[in-house]
C-alpha cells in the first residue's frame, strides 16, 4: 500500500508538469501569426501587381492588334496601285478602291485612306498640272507646312475626301516627325508610323494622331540594299489615324484603371493618350510595359484605382494574425486537457498489470503464430507443386529432365508431341541423347575437347558439359522424331541443384523451329526481291533525270541568257514566266529525286551557316510573285533578330517554298502569311504559314503527307501538282529532327507550324554575294568544254563570253583527250554521257597525265551516288544540269583563282 501511493505524484507537481507544453504552443502560434501576416501583406501586394501587369500584357496585345490592323488596309490598296501601276493609276481608280472597302467598319480610328506620291524638285509643275487634269473638280494646289527645296511627297489622293480635304495637295516632307517616319519605310520595305502630330484635318484642340506609311516602288526593281530602295521608291500608301479613337475603340479600359500611353524619342516622352484621372495617385500601384509598333516606342503605365484593389477581394489588413492566434488559443487548451487525461490514464494502467499474466499471454501468442506459419508454408509447398505440374502440362516447350546420369525424369506432354514418345516410354529408361543425330553429337563433342582442353566422348556429356559448370548452354540442335523426321530446334540446358547448391539433375527446354526457320528463308527471299526492285528503281530514276535535264538545260541557260538582251517591259514578263515555268518544272523533278534518295535512306543534309533574313527575302521575292498573279496578297512577318544560323539553308528554303506555295495555289482570295518566331523553350525556330484558303477536311488532313496525295482528290484535280510537295517536307523535316503540323477548317483557311531544332550562328565576316558574268575577268584564261549537245555549247558559250574567258570545245571525251596535246587550258568543264568516250573514262585518262588539272562535271546525272563516284574518279566539283549562271561562275572563279 506504502509502494503504491508513493508512485503516484502529487497534483500540483503534475500541473507543473503539464503547464510547459501549452505555454511552448502559444509562443510558437504567436511567432507564426506574425510571420504569416507579414507574409499575406507582401502576397497581397505581390498579388495586385501582378494583376495589374496581366491588365496592362492585355492592353498592350490589344493596341499592339489594332494599329497592325490597317497595315492590311495599306496592303489592298497597294496592291491595287501596283496592279494598274503607280503612271497608271488615277481619280477613279482611287474612287473605286475606296467603293471596295468600308472603312469605319474594316478599320475603326482610321481617318481614310490615300496616296502619297515621290515628287522631284523638277517634276513638280508637270505634276501639279496632271493631278488637276485627272481630279473633274481641277482643283489641286501644293501646299507645305515648312518652305524646304527638296524632294516632296504629296497627298494626291485621300479618301473619303469630305473629312480630309485640308490634308489633299499637303507636302508631308515639309516637317520633320512625317518626312523621316516616310524615308524610313522606303529604306527598309515596311510599314512605319509617324511620332505623334497635329493632323491638318481637324483644329489644334484635337488630340493627337498618326500617319502609317507603307512604301511603294517600280515593280521591276531588284531591291537589295536600303540605297536601291531609296533610288527606287515611287511613293507611299498611307492613312491617317486619330490617336483617341484608335485606342478608345481598341482598349476595353475599366474605370478602375489610370492608362497613360507615351511616344519614346531619343529620351524624350510625348503623352498623347489618357484614359481617367485620380485625386491622389502618389501611393497607387502602377505598371508598366513597352512595345515596339512599326518603328516607334510606345511606353504604357497602368496605374490602379481604389475600385481596382477593392474588386480582388483579398484578405482584411491582420485578419490572418487574429485567425492563426485564435487557433493557438483552441490547440492549446485542447493539448492541456489530452494531457492531463492521458498522464491519470497511464498512472491507473501501470499499477493494474500483473508480470505474471504479461509472460503467460505472450508464450500463447507465440504458439498461435508459430502455427500460422506452419499452416501458411504447409499450403505455399502444396500451391508450387501444383504450379510446377501446371506449367510442365501446359507449357508450349518440350522439357525434358534428367538425374545426374543422364536417365530422364521429366518428359512433358509438349516433348511427347515434338518427338511422338509418351512418357511412359522414356522416363527412367532412355538418355536424351537417344533423339540426336550421331553425326552432330560427334561434331559437338569435338569442338568442346578443343574449348575446354580435355576429351569429351560422344554422348550424354556433350549437353551437359558446360551445365556442370554453371555456364550457360543454348545451342541449335536437330531432333530425331519417333518415325525418323528431322526436327530443328533450339535447346537450353541447365544444371539442378538443391538448396545446399549439391547437383541432381539436368534440365532441357527444346523449342521448335521449324516455323521460324522458314519464316526468316522468306523474309531473306523478299528482301533481296526489294533489294533488285529499289536497284532498278534507282536506274531508271537516274536515266530520266539525264534525259530530261540535258535538253531543259537548253531551255533554262537560254532563258538566263536572254535576260541581259531583251529591252521590252512586256518581253522581260514573258521571259520571267519562262523561267519561273522552268524552275517549276526542274522541281518537280528534284522532288521525284528526292523522294528516291529519301525512301533509299541516302538523302544527307547539309550543316552550314546562313542568314536567315537573306532565305526569307528571297522567299518573299518568290512567293509576293505568284501571289500577286492571283490577287491576293503576300505578307512575310520576320520576329527573329538574330540573323545567322546553322543547318541546311537549301532544305529549309524548299520545305517553306513548298508549303507557302501550295498556300498560295489554294487561296483564291485574301492572304497567305509567313511568320517567323524564334521558340526559346525548345531552341527552335518556328515558321507559321496562315492563309484564308478552301481550308482542308479532317479526313484529308490523316494522309496529306503522304506520297502522291492532294488535298483536291476530285476528278477535275483544279489545282493540280504532283502529289510529292508535302510528302517530301514531312520526310525534310523529320530528317532535320523537327515536326510539321496543321490546323484547317473549310471555307475559312489552314496554318501550317513547321518547327526545326537550329542553332545560332556567329556572323561571318564576309557574305557571299551573288555574281554576275560582267563583273568577273576571266582574260587569260583557257576553259575547255567537253559537250556532246550543240544547243548545250551555245549555251555555254553565251553564259562565259562576258567573262573575256577563252572557249574551246570538243563534241566527246576522246577529242577531249587529244586537244592537251596542242592545248593547255585552265579547266575543263565535263559532260558525262558522250558518245566514242564518255566523262568518266577521259577523266580518268587527263588525270593520268595532268593530274593537277581541275576537272569540273557538268552532266545531268544528279544522283547522290553518281555525285561520289566522281568525286572518288577524281573530279574537281559537280554541276547538275539545267546548270544556274550564278552556281557556275561562282564554281570557276573558285576553281582559277585559289
């Protein structure tokens, strides 16, 4: 009794006890209610800005949508100047471009449209008076802002003319903001806006506006340089634009919001937009943005009104630090009482067990547990023995087990069927030797003597050698059958031991393979057919590819000849045509050549450094063609800044010329546009080609990359094409590690997203620039042309004669030959297929004798495996026919002068 109440403390020293752990909570709560609320407040604050920055990306991408928007307006109209021509196009003209389109519909904030004209100093008089014979009112005067002696550019027409009569006749290069926002669209080809300004059509208490210039040049020109531009440019589409009503109809601003827009120039700010206004707006949250908008700088701030905090809801100012200390208030009490109720709980327990009863309770459960366990093991041997019978019985193999002296054991009903025995016939009685044919055994017994350096007798022990060993034994064998057929099979043998790793037995597990054996002798059979089938293939592609390249290079070099002769405006057209249709039909054929070396795995790319903005300016000079030919229009959106890259401009150039033409070819009215981005996540460049087309039908859009395919599969095929173009970009861009994809919808249009992994490049210090025969001096130096086709030596003859080179021609490789002998030329240029010799064996002869002289082929053959052999026969360099004046200029100046 004395033992029992000296063991329980007192109460006061247990609330002692018990006090600590509540007092520890509540401070703890207290630090992380502070904490917490600090923490809300900075979430809070982190929170307003950023909502406010959401609210101002969106504005931005609004403002940003609705100025690009009237470049399409500038685009029509362009297009229409462009079509009649610039000399050409008049009053009516302008009046009936301007029926055409709905202006405060199409594109609301703009003031009209019109057309600004590139004015001479010695032009003006005979200027003014055709624009008053062309107007039926006859009244037209310049006027100027500033009094200047220099080149004007003059509103000659703007439409509707009502509003904008004061701006008619005005020199906008008489002030300095409209001059220079006018020269830079022409020095560069794009649209550009002017800074802020008064426009002349309405009062100085009118908000601010723009103008949006886009250039106009002679559609003949070829405008590589920002100085051609200049000495090229014919005048200006443009528009009008009043700030206010841009922006009030663009920007869905809320009244809880301040926006100011400000024109950045050379550090100096010009607000010319304000939507709403604050009585104190000293501590109001603000943000800002920036965006680039056809050559200005706009700075936008957004700043935050009361109503605009007040509308996110977000917690009241310490509501976090009363919840948390409230909490801390419940859990402590809560732990206080647990406590104490636990500590009387554990006292009471302790004094009521009993060492006794703890031991007798164990020692029970153990014997239950132990015989659990028995009972568990006991049904785990009885469930893998009737496994083990299970897959012997059902097993696919034949297995066959023996003791360690080679009597079987085991011989399952899958063996019983593989060799015609029953098991009653084997087990206990026969070797599995007993199913081997003598002459293999013999042989493998040999060749385990040689392995193991000791002799091995014919028999039992050859399957079981290495199984002894613990080494792994599969090997092919033959099974005899019962009624003496030959059976192939693989077999597996293994050793069988106990738990103690004691050996006891043998095991084999024979699979027949009969079915396979065969199976793989067809398989070899249609390989080599296709093998054959791919060779022949090869061939004729190869033959065609020279019959029809050699006279198209007649027809193409003649054409490029024929473009420093022909004078006429109209011939220079035609002749355009006639190239452009001999380009198309030297594609078509590279695509059939491609897509061979393609299928054939032998289409290698190239890695080499280009620009970028050079591609896509020839692609628009390509594409601006035919998409002018079907009045629509061609717009190429360059985002990229970086100019140089790596990878294989050559493919890159053809998959996008064959998308963005076939863009074209379906789009009968509208646009087609080519936007590049550079995607930084994935360290790619992504080319988007949208366009306003008949759009493509989901069924359609599951096999239109593949081989012979069209979107059109009607019998009238209205727009043609061959079938390979987006098959070989699939297979293009695969090859080059990217991905095509293609979003459509009928009678709305398509976008194709072709995306390619490059890599930046440093730029070069020198660019390549094209060349032309005039321009190189060849004086002094001796070509040898070996060409069995007279209109192909015409051809030639023209392409060199500007270069003051020395021509000498030969009609076959032997006369080739046999004119070093008085002759001593350069190079030689070398058609591969002649008649009494052809190329390859006079290259082989020249280089036996002359082996430093520089042989170039100049054939037809544009196989990739005809362009090795004659670098490994020891040709200089290749050229395909139809041959480019530029590829061969470059080629021979390469080829003399290093």
């Amino acid at each position: 009794m004395a033992e029992s109440e000296s063991a329980i403390p007192p109460i006061k020293s247990l609330k002692l006890k018990l006090f600590w752990l509540p007092f520890l909570i509540l401070t703890i709560g207290f630090s992380i209610a502070i904490y917490a609320d600090k923490r809300q407040s900075l979430e809070n604050q982190q929170y307003i800005a950023a909502k406010l920055q959401a609210r101002l990306s969106l504005i931005s991408e609004t403002v940003t949508d609705w100025v690009t928007l009237y470049q399409y307006g500038l685009r029509g109209l362009k297009g229409s100047i462009i079509t009649a021509g610039i000399d050409h196009f008049n009053y009516a003209n302008m009046q009936a471009y301007s029926a055409s389109r709905n202006v405060n519909e199409e594109f609301p904030g703009a003031n009209g449209f019109g057309l600004i004209r590139y004015v001479k100093p010695a032009q003006i008089e005979q200027f003014v008076e055709y624009a008053r014979q062309d107007r039926p009112d006859g009244i037209f005067n310049l006027r100027q802002l500033n009094q200047h002696s220099d080149t004007l550019f003059v509103i000659q027409y703007i439409e509707p003319e009502d509003s904008n009569k004061a701006a008619l006749g005005l020199d906008i290069g008489s002030e300095t903001h409209r001059r220079h926002a006018a020269i830079e669209a022409a020095k560069y080809n794009e649209v550009r806006l002017t800074a802020p300004i008064k426009l002349v059509q309405v009062n100085e208490q009118t908000p601010y506006g723009f103008l949006i210039l886009l250039p106009i040049y002679r559609v003949n020109s070829s405008l590589t340089s920002a100085q051609d531009r200049l000495e090229n440019i014919q005048g200006w589409a443009y528009a009008p634009i009043f700030a206010d009503d841009v922006l009030n109809s663009s920007i869905a601003t809320q009244s809880d919001v301040i926006l100011r827009i400000k024109d950045i120039e050379d550090g100096a700010a010009t607000l010319f937009y304000q939507f709403g206004l604050m009585d104190d707006a000293s501590m109001a949250p603000a943000a800002t943005a920036a965006i680039h908008l056809y050559g200005r700088n706009w700075n936008l701030e957004l700043t935050a009104k009361p109503a605009f905090i007040d509308s996110l809801l977000l917690p009241t100012r310490h509501q976090t630090f009363f919840n948390i200390i409230g909490l801390t208030l419940l859990v402590m009490l809560l732990v206080f009482s647990v406590h104490l109720t636990l500590a009387r709980i554990a006292q009471t327990l302790a004094h009521k067990t009993e060492l006794s009863k703890v031991k007798e309770n164990a020692l029970r459960l153990a014997n239950i547990e132990l015989e659990k366990k028995v009972s568990k093991r006991t049904k785990q041997i009885s469930q893998v023995s009737a496994l083990q019978r299970s897959i012997l019985e059902s097993a696919g193999y034949a297995i066959i087990a023996t003791d360690e002296d080679g009597v079987i054991t085991v011989f399952n009903p899958a063996a019983e069927t593989l060799l015609g025995y029953s098991a009653l016939e084997v087990i206990g009685y026969d070797s599995p030797a007993s199913f081997h044919l003598v002459e293999e055994v013999v042989a493998r017994a040999a060749g385990l003597s040689k392995e193991f350096g000791y002799t091995i007798e014919p028999g039992f022990e050859v399957f079981v050698a290495k199984a002894r060993l613990a080494l792994v034994d599969i090997n092919p064998w033959t099974y005899v059958h019962k009624n003496g057929r030959h059976i192939p099979v693989k077999l597996n043998v293994s050793s069988l031991r106990d738990e103690q790793g004691n050996l006891f037995g043998f095991l084999g597990i024979a699979y027949d393979q009969t079915e396979q054996l065969e199976h793989e002798k067809v398989i070899a059979e249609a390989r080599l057919m296709a093998e054959q089938a791919n060779e022949a293939k090869s061939a004729f592609l190869a033959n065609m590819s020279h019959e029809i390249r050699t006279p198209l290079n007649g027809i193409y070099g003649t054409l490029q000849v024929l473009q420093n002769e022909v004078v006429s405006i109209q011939g220079r057209e035609r002749l355009a045509k006639a190239l452009y249709s001999s380009k198309c039909l030297n594609i078509i054929i590279n695509d059939i050549l491609d897509f061979s070396k393609i299928e054939a795995g032998k289409l290698l790319l190239e890695n080499s450094q280009f620009n970028l903005s050079e591609l896509l300016e020839y692609l628009r000079a390509d594409l601006s063609m035919m998409a002018s030919t079907k009045h629509i229009s061609f717009n190429l959106i360059n985002e990229v800044t970086h100019q140089f890259w790596q990878g294989d401009p050559t493919r890159i150039r053809q998959v996008l010329l064959n998308v963005a033409s076939n863009a074209i070819k379906f789009t009968q009215v509208g646009h087609v546009n080519l936007r590049v981005h550079h995607e930084l996540a994935e360290q790619s460049l992504v080319f988007e080609v949208e366009d306003t087309g008949i759009g493509i039908e989901q069924e359609q859009q599951n096999r239109l990359f593949q081989r012979f395919e069209q979107a059109d599969t009607s019998i009238t095929r209205k727009f043609g094409g061959t079938g390979l173009g987006l098959s070989i970009t699939h297979s293009l861009v695969t090859l080059m590690a990217g991905h095509i994809a293609v979003k459509s919808e009928i009678k709305v249009g398509s976008t194709f997203t072709v995306t390619l992994p490059l890599q930046q490049a440093v730029a070069p210090t020198i660019e390549q620039q094209d060349l032309k025969a005039e321009d190189l001096n060849f004086s002094g130096k001796t070509i040898l042309v070996a060409e069995d086709n007279e209109i192909n030596q015409m051809v030639v003859q023209a392409m060199l004669e500007p270069t003051q080179a020395s021509l000498i021609f030969v009609w076959n490789g032997l006369e080739a030959v046999n004119v070093l002998e008085t002759e001593h030329p350069d190079v030689i240029l070398m058609d591969i297929q002649m008649p009494v010799m052809d190329g390859m064996e006079a290259c082989r002869q020249i280089k036996a004798t002359h082996p430093a002289l520089p042989i170039i082929a100049l054939t037809a053959n544009a196989m990739s495996d005809d362009i090795n052999l004659y670098q490994r026969e020891g040709f200089s360099g290749h050229l395909a026919k139809p041959v480019e004046l530029t590829l061969l200029l470059q080629k021979l100046q390469q080829t003399l002068f290093t």
